[in-house]
C-alpha cells in the first residue's frame, strides 16, 4: 500500500515541508515554509516545526504517520544527541528524542548532504541516466565539501553517524589547518572559499570563484589558471580516492563549485588520472532537482 511521504528541511533561516504523494508517484501535494527564528532558541525550533506539520496537516488533509527530516549536522548514532551543526543551539541536544516527544511521530533524521544524494538517486538525475545504480555518491562543493551516501535507495549513515563525509577527509597539507583541528581536509583545499584564499595568496587581490572562473575563461590571468588549475587536480585527486573506496556507481555534484562545467569535462580527465582501474567507469552526473533536492530528500527518508 502507498502512502504520502511527509519531509521536513531545517534550514538556518527557513523550515520546509513537503508532502509527496508517494514513493513510487513522488509528485508534490503540499509544500510549504516558515521561519526558522533560531535565535530564539532550542524549544523555539522545535516549536515552529510543530507549526509548520500542522500547517501542512490544515493544507492537504491529511494526516503524517512519521516524517523525515533534512537536519544541518548529525544525530549520532551511540548518543542520540546532535553533532556538527551550524545551528549551534541543537548540538549535544537529543533533538530526535524531543520531537517525537513534542509532536508525538517518529521521526527520521539525516544530514542535509545525505537529504540531496537520496532525493537525486530517487526522483532527480540518478532515475533519469541510471535507474538501477545501487550505489549512489552524493558530493556537495561549495561554501563546504560534504557527501552522502545511498546504497539501494536509502542513506548509509554509518556506525558514528558520518557515512559519506568526504570533506574531512585528508587531501594536502597545503590546505592548511581546517575546523575540524585537522590539516589538509578536502574541504580546505577545493570548498569555494579554499580557492578563493589561494587566489588571493597568490594574487593579492580578493575575487569571488565566479570573477575568477571568468578570469580563467577570458585567459589574462596567471592567478586565475593556477588557482583553476589547483581546483581540477586535486579535484582528481579527491574523486580518485572516493571511487577507489567505494567503487559507486553514479556520483552526483551538488554545490555552488559544482556548477562549474570544467568539472564535468577537465575535471573527469583528472579523475582519470589517479583512479585505480584502466578506465572511469564511475558516471558523474549534474543534480536535477536544485534548490528542492534538501525537502524530497527528507521525504524520502521515511519511504519503505
């Protein structure tokens, strides 16, 4: 029998709610947003979650029986508390607990990477290009690098709750010191802000990832190449990795730095380079789904 798919992505300035009407037919019945006011504090958040499920119950008619959830940061797992979040108010919180007690629904928490990679293997481009891919790698590169991961249409979160962090995983030392209190992360050497400093290093002047691809487009700018050049090897480096471990089938790059076109033509050869096999097999895709990937990824959480 099927049944609606309630999801729900909490956002640092927004909580979003969707309804779709099932996993097999994922068109969308209800969809809203409201505030999230997280200066107001911990209860406060859950509060408007509260408000928004039962604006979601008044505008469709019907009734949630769990809902999934797109969270920044983690639940962990052994603890049950919240871990890595930008909305530093829920961290050490058992903020899973709490709403099931607020609301009285069980709930189904996961990152906001894991909410793209599972809402594109599901309904976005994976359904599109490559149906039956078990394996499906999603890569966010933007403000930050992060991952999920979903094996035969569901979230692998992990034994620590962080299945799929490639960001924080080790690259070059170039990098730097990352906030993680390790050195050389992923993150701190291919995150748009990564680029963006080694540019100004370089350089001396500050440009945004786009002046500088337009720089790297318009060939006047030595900066501009290195710094693009910096991006597509270590890019190769950091897939090759990825792929050399888990061998999926499709990855899908989400993200501001994932928009970058270079990525999907330069950028393969580079993975080509280092991955250990003969060929890439791996298919590498642009997401669908945008902006909406976060909310049907939440929905889907609670899909059999």
């Amino acid at each position: 029998m099927t049944k609606p798919l309630w999801g729900i992505d909490l956002g640092g300035t927004k909580i979003e709610g969707v309804i779709l009407k099932s996993k097999e037919d994922p068109q969308v019945l209800t969809r809203l947003r409201i505030p999230t006011e997280k200066e107001q504090g911990y209860q406060h958040i859950i509060n408007q979650i509260g408000t928004l499920i039962e604006l979601m119950k008044k505008e469709s008619g019907l009734q949630p029986t769990s809902i999934g959830m797109g969270t920044p940061g983690a639940l962990d797992p052994l603890t049950q508390t919240m871990k890595n979040s930008n909305t530093t108010c829920i961290n050490d919180m058992h903020f899973k607990r709490d709403l099931e007690a607020r609301l009285n629904l069980p709930f189904e928490l996961a990152n906001d990477a894991n909410c793209f990679a599972v809402a594109e293997a599901n309904m976005g481009i994976v359904q599109e290009v490559m149906p039956n891919a078990r394996m499906v790698f999603g890569v966010i590169m933007g403000t930050g690098v992060g991952g999920g991961l979903v094996i035969d249409g569901k979230v692998w979160n992990g034994r620590q709750g962080i299945g799929g962090e490639w960001g924080h995983s080790f690259l070059d030392e170039s990098g730097g010191k990352c906030y993680c209190d390790n050195v050389g992360c992923v993150e701190m050497v291919i995150a748009g802000p990564s680029l963006e400093r080694f540019y100004q290093s370089i350089s001396g002047n500050n440009l945004d990832m786009k002046e500088i691809m337009a720089h790297y487009q318009a060939n006047t700018d030595l900066h501009a190449t290195a710094t693009i050049e910096r991006m597509l090897h270590f890019f190769g480096k950091a897939m090759a990795n990825l792929i050399n471990i888990l061998d999926p089938d499709v990855i899908v790059l989400g993200g501001g730095v994932g928009n970058i076109d270079l990525l999907y033509t330069e950028g393969i050869e580079r993975i080509k380079q280092f991955v250990f096999n003969p060929r890439l097999d791996t298919v590498i895709l642009k997401p669908k789904l945008g902006d909406s990937a976060g909310v049907f990824g939440a929905a889907f959480l609670v899909a059999d």
